[in-house]
C-alpha cells in the first residue's frame, strides 16, 4: 500500500491530523462540486474538468466563492457536503 504525506499550507504550531477518505465508488450518479474560489484564472480550470467530467457522465455541481480572501461561507460549505460527493477547489493564478 502506498503512502502519502499531505502538508498543510497554514502557518498552525501544531499541524491538525487528516485522515484520506475512501476511494470514491465512481458510479455514473457521482456527483461531484467544483468550487471556484475567485482566484485569477480558476473558472478557466474549473470550466475544462467539468466538460471532462459530463463527458464521462458524471453530474456536475459550481460553487464560487465571492472574493479569494474570505474563507467559503458556512452555509456554502453545508450545501457541498450535503449535495456532492466529492469537490474539487481551483486555485489559480
């Protein structure tokens, strides 16, 4: 089994344990949120998956955020993970 060590870009004294979650069961109904966090040049990102995604007949969910320098609003955050089975977040530049 492989390995993998996921760092965490935050500046925290005391890094916060992730665990992976499990492969996703890459049903055709898999729905997948694609959040746009207003970075330069994401949706350009963002737009290619998703016309990649439809195209292996996956269903699609975009999410933006209003600005890069707030975090996303609870209430988004709830509605992607009660809608979606995974997300993607574009950071672009």
């Amino acid at each position: 089994m492989n390995e993998f060590e996921i760092l965490d870009p935050t500046s925290e004294q005391e890094p916060e344990a992730w665990a992976l979650s499990a492969p996703l069961n890459r049903r055709r109904d898999t729905r997948f949120g694609l959040l746009d966090i207003s970075k330069p040049r994401g949706d350009l990102f963002l737009d290619e998956l998703e016309r990649l995604m439809r195209g292996r007949g996956y269903e699609v969910s975009r999410f933006r955020k209003p600005t890069m320098t707030r975090p996303a609003a609870a209430e988004m955050v709830s509605e992607i993970a009660q809608t979606c089975d995974a997300a993607v977040i574009a950071l672009a530049d």
